[in-house]
C-alpha cells in the first residue's frame, strides 16, 4: 500500500510541479522558451566558380549545406510561392573582370583567345537550374538559350524572363512546358532583367549602350526604350511599382525611373569609387541599397529624398544582393573574398561574415512561410 501511495504522489508531483512553477511566476515575465525558435528564412548562395549554392540558416547564419548545381550558377531568384528556386547556369568559360578606361568603361578587345572561349564552352551545361526547396535538390534545368546570366520571373511564378546576350534579346520561357514561347530583339549586351510589382512590364538593362527597354507582358512586344549612363547592371521598384532605380556603373550613378514616362526623373551620384552593380528596396519602402562593386561598400539612399544616410563597409567587391523578410538584415555576395556578408540595417554596420563556395555571385532569400 505504502508503494502505490508513494508512486500516485510522485505522479501527482509531476504533473502539478510545474503548473505551480508557472503560476509562481511573476506577474508580467514570461516563462523561459524550451526551445530555439525555427529560422523563419534560408538564404541561398550561387557560387560561380565552384558550381554549387550555399544554403545559409537564417537565424544563426550557420551554412547548412552545399547543393551541387552545375557549371558557373549566376543569377538565383526565388519564385513567388517559395517552393523553388532557380539559377542561371552556364558552360561558357569565367572572364575576369575587364580593364577600365578613364571614364570607368571596360575596354573590350576581340582576340584570338575569344575564339578558343567559343571552342571550350560548354553549351549543354546552359540553362536555368531548378531546386526544388523541400529536398534542396536540384529537379530539372529548363533550357534558356546561349550563357543565361540574369533572369527574373513572372509576378505569378508561370514564366522567365531571360536576357540573351549572345543573340541581343529577351526570351519569355514558359515554365510548365520548358519551352521558348517569345524572342524579344533588344540591344547590345542585355543584362539585368526585372519585372514590375504589378506584372505589367519587365524591363532589360543593355551594358554597353545603356539602352532600357521596357517589355509589354500581354503583348510581349517592346512597349518603351530610353537610355541611362553606360553598363545599368539591374533594376529595382517601390512597391507601387511607379519609381524604379538603376545603377550605372561606369559613372557611379543611381538613376530615377519614372515608370509611366519610361524616362529618367532624376540621377544620383554616388559616393566616390563606387561601382554600383546591385539595387534593392527595404521591405518598408524607406530605404534604397546600393552594392558598390570594386569599392567594397554598400551605399544607403532614403528612397523618398535620395539622400545619403550611411556608407557601410563590407566584403571584397559585393555583387548580388539579398534583404531578410523583416528587414533587418542585408546581405551581399563578395565574389574575390568567397563570402558573404551579413548587415544589421539597424546600425549600418557588418555583423560578420559567412563563408561560401568559390566566388559567390548573388543571393535569394526563401521565406520558411512560403512553402
């Protein structure tokens, strides 16, 4: 008897401790958590000279692992529901970065050693790679035509927009069925694409000729052409997709887009050494960030008043860019230092850095909430 009664009161301690543990509790403090909570995002890495993606934990920052992609992983976005994730891939050989002339231009030279590029490419190794997020496999490459570098997707997921260097044209891709369903004639070098918060328009930034054409999403057909200073890397929009920005990197400059115009309403100089290459909006819309390529920085701008609000060190020539969901977090791609950097936007300051593959290009942050 004295064994069940000293086994039902141990269960009854049990079970009441810690109710009483947490009705002793003072009035206003919560009770200690268990458990760390769950990273509410991952951040994904391409990496173009070691072919994989760096999947970066986005609580601690902790690498999680390396998923192998392909040859030299380039442009990487997310797609609207958070379930994929895609990036550009390429057989044709690594350049390095070209020589500058006085005005900040590249000086481009055709030689014999071009020739031998073409000869060693890799064309098959060519396509937009897709990883599937619950896996973190990578599923299927969807062909994209000749050196795919940048891309962006449809608002509603369903297709690609492609810039095509080698043929001077935007291919529309549909996504479902791999297939090219349109071929947009643009200029020389089209580079950067992005497409509008509304879906109406995607816009191509050409290099050498600074040419912008605006795309047409219901017709496929250019809509508008304007020009800005030489080599427009990217584009970014204010969520009313009114205002959009774009670097010009020969001339340190951000430049205004007035979107219904498509036309330049203002140009910003930024600080001096910059070579801006990536733009981003902060989630709440107040803050514009600026990666400024060879001069190790990243420039904040106030997104309404274009002012400069801080300058913030990071690594060694930040390419890509990528915000946390709740903006309190930047990061950029540092190609030459193989890492990334981690940037606490409440301070204006580099938290740390993060070590990645071989020359890591861009980055694309994946929402857990998503998918």
């Amino acid at each position: 008897m004295s064994l069940r009664l000293h086994a039902t009161g141990a269960i009854r301690a049990a079970v009441f401790a810690p109710l009483l543990a947490a009705w002793l509790v003072a009035p206003g403090t919560a009770p200690a958590q268990a458990s760390p909570p769950e990273p509410s995002y991952d951040i994904y890495v391409s990496n173009e000279r070691s072919g994989d993606v760096t999947v970066v934990n986005g609580t601690d920052f902790s690498v999680r692992r390396a998923l192998a992609v392909g040859k030299r992983p380039r442009g990487i976005h997310t797609s609207p529901d958070g379930k994929t994730v895609y990036v550009a891939l390429s057989g044709s050989p690594v350049q390095p970065p070209p020589q500058l002339d006085a005005q900040g231009s590249p000086i481009l030279r055709r030689s014999t050693d071009d020739d031998d590029d073409d000869a060693r490419a890799d064309k098959s190794a060519d396509g937009i790679g897709v990883i599937d997020v619950a896996s973190e496999k990578l599923t299927a490459k969807i062909p994209a035509g000749s050196d795919p570098e940048e891309f962006a997707l449809s608002v509603d997921g369903t297709r690609l927009y492609v810039s095509n260097e080698d043929f001077k044209a935007a291919s529309v891709i549909n996504i479902a069925t791999g297939k090219v369903e349109h071929i947009i004639p643009v200029g020389q070098e089209p580079e950067g694409v992005a497409a509008s918060p509304d879906g109406k328009r995607f816009y191509v930034t050409c290099e050498s000729g600074g040419d912008i054409y605006v795309i047409d999403t219901a017709t496929y057909s250019v809509s508008g052409h304007f020009k800005v200073n030489l080599r427009p890397r990217t584009m970014a929009f204010m969520s009313d997709a009114a205002i959009g920005f774009i670097p010009s990197e020969s001339t340190s400059e951000l430049n205004v887009i007035d979107t219904a115009k498509a036309a330049v309403l203002k140009t910003i100089a930024l600080p001096p050494g910059s070579r801006p290459m990536s733009v981003k909006v902060s989630p709440d819309g107040r803050k514009l960030y600026v990666s400024n390529g060879r001069a190790g920085t990243v420039s904040v701008l106030d997104s309404h008043s274009y002012a400069l609000v801080a300058t913030i060190k990071v690594g060694t020539r930040p390419w890509g860019m990528a915000v946390s969901p709740d903006g309190k977090y930047l990061f950029t791609a540092n190609g030459p230092s193989n890492d990334i950097s981690v940037v606490d936007l409440a301070t204006n300051t580099e938290a740390m850095r993060v070590k990645a593959g071989t020359s890591p290009w861009s980055l694309t942050v994946v929402p857990h909430a998503l998918h």
